[in-house]
C-alpha cells in the first residue's frame, strides 16, 4: 500500500486495459464477483465485455475427472504451464486450457456481462 496506488485508480486503469475485449476465466463468476464488487464500491463502471468461462466450457465437454478446478483440468489434459496461483502463469495455464477446450469444440460459448 505505501508504495503501489489506489484502489480506484489500480480499477480505471485495469479496466481501461480491458474496455471491450473479451476476458478468459476460470470461474468467471467468482472472480468478477470481486472486481464487480471494488467498482461498486468505488463508483467505477464496469465494462460490458464478452467472458470466456473455462470451468463452465470444461462442464460441458469433459467428464470422468474428480473436479473441475484449474489444476485438475491441467493435469488431465497433459497441458502446460501448471497454473500456481501467480498471475502470470495462471493467466498462460486458463490460456492453454481454452485452446484445448477449443479444439474439442467449446470455443462458441460465451456469457455477456453488463
């Protein structure tokens, strides 16, 4: 806190980032729940963008696995990298992921958000 910035401001520029391009995630709903809630609270809009849910396009098309967390689907799938729970590589794991969701064919699924 002493030294990186603001809520509001790490929002607006996050988010200018973003403006409409579509966002990947692995459980959507949880993690936009906590942006949708930060830009409520601090009176910043939330862009209307397409979101790619990975665990709900993983439910669609793949069974026989004993959950669908984002390690899990890695594992069973023999993808790359192993996703650690750091942005970086947990953004390139849910990347590989949805480029093999793609090739079994979930790619058309999207869920707008407003």
């Amino acid at each position: 806190k002493a030294e990186g910035i603001g809520l509001k401001q790490a929002l607006e520029e996050s988010l200018n980032f973003i403006r409409s391009n579509p966002l990947v995630c692995h459980n959507a709903d949880f993690d936009l729940g906590f942006l949708r809630e930060a830009c409520v609270k601090e009176g910043v809009p939330f862009p209307n963008c397409r979101v790619f849910d990975t665990l709900k396009l993983a439910r669609q098309k793949i069974t026989g696995i004993k959950n669908y967390r984002l390690n899990t689907l890695i594992d069973c799938l023999g993808l790359m990298p192993h996703p650690s729970h750091e942005g970086l590589a947990d953004c390139l794991a849910v990347h590989s992921l949805l480029c093999e969701l793609k090739k079994i064919g979930c790619g058309k699924q999207e869920k707008a958000f407003t």
